[in-house]
C-alpha cells in the first residue's frame, strides 16, 4: 500500500508517511528537488495528463497540489488575460486530469489543495473545501489561506501559533515577488506542521 503524490517535487506533503514507513510516489514533470530525497519515497518524472492510463499499483492515499497559477485570487488581476489565452482552460483540464487519476488509483483517502480562489468555481465538481487553513494553526509561523477538497478526516490536531508578521501585508510569503524557480517552490512547498497534522488525522 502506497501513498502518491502529484505535482510535487519537494515531497513535503507526504513525508510523515514515509518516516511511518508508507511506500511514497511523488510525481511530476520535473525532477526532485535537490535534498528532498529520503527513504522510501520514489519520484516520477510524468505528466499527470496521461498518468491514469499508466497507474500500476494499489494506493491508500492521494494528495493533490496542482498548480494555483490560474486560481489564487493573488493573480485576479491577471484572470481576463488568462481566460482569453487559453492559460485558464489548460489548468482546469489539468485538475480534472488528476482527479481521473484519483478515479483510477482509487484511494480511501484523498485531498487536493490550493489557495484562496477561483478553483471552485472553475472545477464545481469538487463541490466545497472540507478544510481551510493558514500553517499558522499547525504550528508554522505564517498565514497563507489554503482550502483542502477530498475524502479525508478534517478534525485535524491543532497546535497553533501567533503568526509572524514581516511586513505590510503581514506573512512573508506576500514578499516574494517574480517568478523564479526559487520562488515557485517557497509559496508551494506544503508547511511541515499541515504535513504532519494531515498524516494523524489520517494516517
């Protein structure tokens, strides 16, 4: 029984599986990122648009977190632009693309996240967010609205924490700015206190 993980290269989310000794796949089209390796988890170089149709193996959880480029309202301002492109279109196609995977893999436990948006309303078919957050109320010292949708137990434990305000806009995820690799990972990496809140609730 194994746990996978799409469109993930740090292997944040899954990592207290792993540590209990769960069989972690973590899949995306890029490489690991460097040091994020540890035992047990295998990374796969694949694109999730033909994932389903080569999903080998029998999953007891899945954690979704596509992309939130087209979604979080934090980009509003560039919504008409990308609805006009074909940017907004090409990432709902590839949300219901891992959602066909999850219909595949079939797991008992499943969650998709992303932040404050438009997801829902782009992808009504995954009805209401079970669970909303800030890494601040698992221990993390910083706000970041994250809605999960699934099949999972919500009643996650708490350990909350005051939250760390760095500037105007308060949590220093607001002050990064531009679109470098470096950048792309320190918004999207999972907090480490979510992670392991997730993995007890539903281990």
């Amino acid at each position: 029984m194994a746990v996978l993980s799409l469109f993930d290269r740090s292997g944040a989310w899954p990592r207290p599986y792993a540590d209990a000794g769960d069989c972690v796949v973590t899949v995306d089209l890029a490489p690991a990122l460097p040091g994020t390796m540890y035992p047990g988890r295998e990374h796969i170089i694949a694109d999730v648009r033909t994932l389903a149709e080569r999903l080998i193996g029998t999953y007891r959880v899945a954690l979704l977190a596509p992309p939130c480029t087209e979604f979080a309202v934090s980009g509003a301002r560039w919504w008409a632009a990308k609805d006009t492109d074909g940017r907004t279109a090409a990432a709902v196609a590839l949300v219901r693309c891992a959602l066909a995977v999850v219909r595949v893999a079939a797991p008992s436990v499943w969650a998709l996240e992303n932040p404050t948006g438009r997801l829902a309303r782009l992808v009504p078919e995954i009805g209401r967010p079970r669970l909303s957050f800030d890494p601040c109320d698992y221990g993390d010292a910083y706000t970041k609205r994250t809605h999960l949708w699934g099949r999972f137990n919500a009643d996650l434990p708490r350990s909350p924490v005051e939250p760390e305000r760095v500037c105007s806009q308060g949590s220093w995820v607001q002050r990064l700015g531009g679109t470098s690799e470096r950048t792309k990972v320190l918004r999207s990496t999972t907090p480490e206190g979510f992670s392991r809140a997730f993995w007890r609730a539903n281990p």
